[in-house]
C-alpha cells in the first residue's frame, strides 16, 4: 500500500510539474513575435501561438488545432520535400537546421517562411517543435533583384561590343558577352577578378590609367 501510495505521489508531481513546465511554455511563446507550431510525431498540430495563425491569416490558434492535422500551410509542391525533413527529424537522421518553404495565406496568396526546427517533449511525448518566420517581402525584393539583374544581363549581352563594368577597387562586377568572349573566357570567369588577372600586362595598364582619367573627371 505505501509503495503504491509513493507511486502514486510521485506520478502526481510529475503530472503538477509538467503542467507548470507547459504553462511556462505558453506563456513566453504567446508574446513572441516568431510563430511556434508543436507537432506529434503522428503529424497531428498540438499547438501553435497566436504569431503562427496571424502569418498564415487565421483569426486564432483555435482555426489551425481544430483541423487536427496538419493544415495545407505549404504550398502542394513542398509536401514531399518537407516530409522528408520531418521523417529525417524523427528518425534522428540529419536534417536542415534552418530552411525555407512556400507558404500558403488563409485567403491563398503565397508566403515565404522560414523555419528553424528542433526536437522537444510536449505532454510526455517526443515531438517536434518549428519556429517560423515570414519573410515574404525579403524574398520577394531578392526575386525582383534576380529579375532585374536578369533582365540586365540579357539586354547587354544583345549589344555587338563589349561592355565590362567595375568597382571603384578595380574589379569586375559585370562583363557581356562579347567581352567575355573576346577574351576566351565565361563572364564568370572574369566577374571578382582585376584588369590585370583578364588582360595582358602592357594592355592592363593602359586600361588601369585610362579607369583613373575616368574616376578623377
């Protein structure tokens, strides 16, 4: 009888200081500005604060936990890749410590989040625990830069003569095609190096103080 009274005492002061554990838990997520989703190892959400359901559009926490598992807050063609990371997780096989995907709003416009996920014990229980940050308006001025550089690229590489641009250190940061071409090299070849890494000695140097008449015009 007293063995099975201190088993149960124990048992009940683990049950009060996981509770507690928990309620500490909620109350630091709640006011963060990171949202914090907890999912089983069955892929069931067992929790998210209220920052996870105002990026995807949800009026409350309540929204995304009563669809039991996990809503399509990844765009179809993340499904597969982002499973594979969570399997990776669970079997304890490496896997990305920060990572990006394709999000999904309530009202179906695309997000880019990041995620940073690690493992945890939710109500006794092994599970996993993702912090996510949107970053859709980082990602989309980089896409924008990407196009627009693109966009450049294309349009000098249409012109008959060659055309380099460098940093005020000398260096290339851009070349067409035609330079390229002209000296047997890849535009990536020559982007990061000087003058005198492309061109031939006496050639470099009448390159170099002709770029030094430009700088002090």
């Amino acid at each position: 009888t007293k063995a099975l009274q201190s088993q149960f005492e124990i048992q009940t002061r683990t049950e009060i200081a996981l509770r507690q554990s928990e309620e500490t838990f909620r109350n630091l997520v709640e006011g963060s500005l990171q949202g914090i989703r907890i999912i089983g190892e069955d892929g069931r959400v067992l929790f998210v604060n209220q920052t996870h359901a105002d990026i995807f559009g949800y009026e409350s926490p309540d929204e995304i936990l009563a669809k039991g598992l996990l809503p399509n807050l990844a765009a179809p063609h993340e499904w597969d890749r982002l499973m594979e990371y969570r399997e990776a997780r669970r079997k304890g096989v490496d896997s990305p410590s920060v990572y990006e995907f394709d999000g999904v709003h309530k009202d179906g416009s695309m997000l880019r989040i990041q995620v940073r996920p690690r493992s945890v014990v939710w109500q006794g229980v092994p599970a996993g625990q993702l912090t996510l940050l949107d970053v859709t308006e980082r990602w989309q001025a980089e896409k924008a830069l990407r196009e627009s550089e693109a966009l450049y690229t294309t349009i000098m590489d249409s012109m008959p003569t060659p055309i380099g641009l460098k940093s005020s250190d000398g260096k290339y940061l851009f070349v067409n095609k035609v330079f390229a071409d002209r000296r047997g090299m890849t535009a990536e070849d020559i982007k990061g190096k000087t003058t005198f890494d492309v061109w031939p000695q006496a050639a470099a140097e009448r390159l170099l103080a002709s770029d030094q008449d430009v700088l002090k015009s």
